[in-house]
C-alpha cells in the first residue's frame, strides 16, 4: 500500500468539532475567572506578573490583559474586554460573562452536529430582535441634571473599590467632563485621554483626592532663587531648546590661539544672551520648554526675574496651553504678545513629600483639568485610577446619548422573555438555538444572585414572574442582597451605549468563534 502524505504539521492541529468544542472550552473557561468580579458584591482578584507587580482589582479588563493564555479562543476573549473598554469604557465583565454563557448553550447543538451556519443564524437573528426591542425599555436622560449625573458615576463606580467614596469621587468625574464638554463644528466632543490627567501621589488619605481647574507638572524651579510663588503669571510655553546650537552634522573648528578659542566661548555666550533678551522683551513671568535650558541661560532668565521649566512632555505642554490660553512656539523669532497664556491666576512650586510640583491652579475657564489622586500606596492609587476612569467614561456615554436602561439585570430579563416569546414564530431547527440564546441572557442576573449568597432559583423564578406579562421592565436583582427590587426606585440604571454595545460584541465575538472549523499552527519566525 503507498503511504500517506504528510502535507500540514499536526502537532498542534484541531477540526471541525474538536475545534469548535476547544474554543467553547476556552471561552466557557475565561468568563468563569472574572463571574464572581460582577456586581457590587464582587470578589477582587490578585494578579502577580513576572517583575514582582501586583494588581488588586475587580476591573474585568484589567485582569483580562494581566493574564497569561496560550490557546486562540481564551485571547480572542481577552480582545473583547479589550475592545469594550476602548469603545465604551464599562461592562468589560458583563461582556466577558455573556459571551461565555452564548459560547455555552451552543455546546449542545454542536454534539448534536447541527451545522454552526444553523446556529450562527439564529444567534444573529436573535440579536436584530434584541436592538429592535432595546429602544423599547430605554428612558430619556436629562444631562443637565447633575443629580442624574451621579446617579450614572455611582452605578459605574458602585460595584468596585471607590464605592465608599462614590459621592466625592462622583463630585469630582462631574465638574471634569464638565469642563472638557465641548462643541467642535457643531459636534460634541469629550475627549477624556487627552484632556484630563491624573496626578497620583502617594501618602495622604483618598479623601484628599480633588480636581484641580489647571495642570500640575512634577518638576521644580531650575535655579534655586526663582520665583516659586506667581499670582497672575504670563505664562510663555515654548518648543525651543535654550541653549548653543551644535552642528546637526560633522563640525571642524580651526584654532590658531588663545584668542580664537575664547572669543568662540564669547560667541555662544552671546549667543543665549541673545535668545533670552528676545525672550524678555515680553516680560513673561514664567518659561516651560518641551526642550533644554542650559545653565548660562538660566543664570540670564534669573537675572530677568523669570522662572523656568524645562522638558515637558508633548502631552503636557498641549495640556498648559490649554489652561492657559499659550501658544506653543517653535522659534525665538516667531513670539507674539497674543502666544502668551494669561488665564492662569496662580502659579506654584509646592513639595509634597519628597518631590517638588509645579502647580499652574485657578485657571479661568480652562479646556482640559487636572485630577490629584492621594493615597496610602500605589495599588491602592492605581485601583482609584481605574474606577474614576470608568465613571467618566459612563458619564460620556450618556452625554453623547442620553438613554438610560436598567440595570440590575432587569434588561437581559426583559430581553430574555421578549426573545422567548418571538422564538415561537421562528419556523424549522433554528428555533432551538434561537430559543437557547433568549435563555442566555438570564446569566447576568443568575451571576448578580450568586455573587452576593441568594438562593439563585428562587430569586430567578420570583424574576420571570415578574417580567412574564412584560409590564414591570424595571424589576431586577437588589446586587446587595441579592433580593428583587424595582431598579427606578434604587436609581440603579445602565447606559444605552454600554448595554448596546455589550450585546453586540458578545454575540458577534460569539458567531465568529464558533464559525471556525479548523485550528492550525503558523509558521515560527525562523522558517519564515
């Protein structure tokens, strides 16, 4: 007989449904490491990388990307936390969860060899019914309400460490996104990673956090006899480096004496001399260059009674022009009074600590701010980070659209019967599937109950009691003690974004997992 021909490697080589039950494995693997991270009851997890960090947090995103996984499913998993938080900022866990119970209930189909096309039409089909009926449970949102505006911070930053402090940090997101709520071309933009910074720094209580009206740089004066205390400085802000310019290529100098080399010495001199009069000439009382300042021009600017700040970080810089009213300027030359920023009204040099920080504070209607994190120790002032960027990002979201759904897992209940009830009209073997995922978004709720010790059947039967005759849409889980409650009377609500996106990620992240047939190995950089 002729022997086989080996054409694929097979070492690491996986089809049709051995594959599809691998990535269910997978998926079904990774949502049960972050369930019991839901809900205000949430348990935190303790991550430990291979440079001795630690991470304490709850954040289903951030312990998603600390992890180490070797199989394809459990990263595609891993990218859909991922990408929930860049598109939306919250429900990274919710996510995770719902589209381990969808990658679930598929099993059976799959060992029944039902077709995944089958499947994964009536998956689809069932979430074009799910937006359908979304828009139907949703409530308008005042956004200039700043008390419904807390209500949002507090369901966003309720379930996670800040939730002692929901109210001052609530204070806080608030009068941020207020601040960089702008119109563009008659668009709104709030753009949350350019525009507000957070200054951690270690030591004091987290009461002490605050937002501040300005922008705060960790450096000190460059001469010890500078000014560290201006009320209403003119503030100039430069992308110039104070400082003899050397050849950008090869430079040879001819010395035939004494004389020559000190006169080239003078040159440079005069030189930065030069520079820092053209720089005086309009009277700025504070300096900042991205570049350097070299220890001659320093000498000149103190003589000036001007104090200086040297190499800002771009991002910094954009952020002091913004406060400030400045323009950047890229040459000595191009300076013009209306480059000088003059919106700040205070400017200070203040040591907390062992380090110095430059605070430009009290800024007349400043674009971008400033958020002072304190706390006992850098996990601590890390979680605090991680939490108040989730209830900015929620506060975006109902800005950008003001629809509120609610939460407590009494919208996946909602959609659950909803579903259930269409799947009667769908005809053939795609009721099946179709019937199991209206059944799949039960596992919010069912997680809610869970987390916090209630008795889950009980409480979950009680639940589609409730939402049988499809009236009381606001009946959810009390996350807290894991009872029935009507969520419009707890003020627990979830943005339409968030919930939108959510189901739709998880679905469509769903489809595409169960649609592969084969997993094959590539090649190693080394054969390439």
């Amino acid at each position: 007989m002729q022997q086989p021909m080996i054409v694929l490697n097979t070492q690491k080589r996986e089809e049709k449904r051995k594959a599809q039950l691998s990535n269910i494995h997978a998926a079904k693997a990774v949502a049960n490491i972050i369930r019991t991270c839901l809900g205000p009851r949430a348990m935190l997890k303790m991550l430990m990388s291979q440079m001795a960090g630690i991470v304490l947090t709850n954040d289903g995103n951030a312990i998603l990307r600390e992890i180490d996984v070797s199989h394809p499913a459990a990263k595609n998993m891993i990218e859909l936390a991922r990408s929930q938080d860049e598109q939306v900022g919250d429900g990274t866990t919710s996510v995770i969860v719902l589209a381990g119970e969808v990658m679930s209930i598929a099993e059976p189909f799959i060992k029944k060899n039902i077709h995944p096309k089958v499947i994964v039409g009536a998956f689809y089909q069932a979430l074009d019914h799910a937006l359908e009926i979304l828009p139907t449970l949703a409530t308008k949102f005042d956004p200039s309400d700043d008390d419904k505006l807390k209500m949002v911070v507090r369901n966003a930053i309720g379930t996670k460490f800040l939730s002692k402090y929901e109210d001052q940090m609530g204070g806080i997101a608030i009068d941020a996104i207020r601040i960089i709520d702008r119109k563009v071309n008659n668009v709104r933009e709030i753009d949350i990673k350019k525009l507000i910074r957070f200054q951690k720094i270690m030591g004091g209580e987290i009461e002490d956090s605050y937002l501040l009206k300005g922008a705060v740089l960790e450096k000190d004066v460059l001469h010890s006899q500078m000014n560290r205390r201006i009320e209403n400085p003119r503030v100039l802000l430069m992308d110039v480096s104070i400082d003899y310019e050397k050849g950008e290529s090869q430079t040879n100098i001819e010395i035939m004496n004494d004389e020559d080399f000190q006169r080239m010495l003078q040159i440079e001199e005069e030189y930065i001399k030069d520079m820092v009069e053209k720089i005086a000439k309009f009277k700025p009382d504070l300096v900042i260059t991205e570049k350097g300042c070299s220890d001659l021009a320093q000498h000149y600017f103190f003589k000036h009674g001007i104090t200086t700040l040297r190499r800002l970080r771009i991002s910094d810089s954009n952020r002091i022009a913004k406060v400030t009213g400045a323009t950047c300027v890229n040459r000595v030359d191009m300076i013009k009074e209306e480059d000088l920023g003059t919106k700040c009204k205070l400017f200070e040099i203040r040591k907390i600590g062992d380090s110095y920080y430059a605070f430009l504070d009290e800024c007349e209607e400043p674009e971008a701010c400033t958020i002072i994190l304190r706390g006992p120790n850098k996990d601590i002032v890390n979680e605090i980070e991680r939490n108040l960027m989730d209830g900015l990002k929620a506060l975006k979201n109902v800005l950008l659209e003001p629809l509120l759904l609610p939460g407590g897992g009494a919208t996946e209940m909602s959609l659950s019967q909803k579903l259930n009830e269409k799947a009667m009209s769908i005809k053939g073997i795609e009721q099946l599937p179709y019937r199991a995922l209206s059944g799949a978004f039960e596992i919010l709720p069912r997680t809610l109950i869970q987390n916090c010790g209630g008795k889950t059947m009980k409480v979950l039967t009680k639940l589609r009691a409730k939402h049988a005759n499809g009236e009381n849409k606001n009946w959810g889980i009390n996350g807290l003690t894991g009872e029935l409650a009507d969520m419009s009377e707890l003020n627990v609500w979830d943005s339409y974004s968030v919930k939108v996106q959510i189901i739709k990620s998880a679905i469509e992240s769903s489809c595409m997992l169960l649609r592969i047939d084969e997993i094959l190995s590539g090649k190693s950089k080394k054969e390439k």
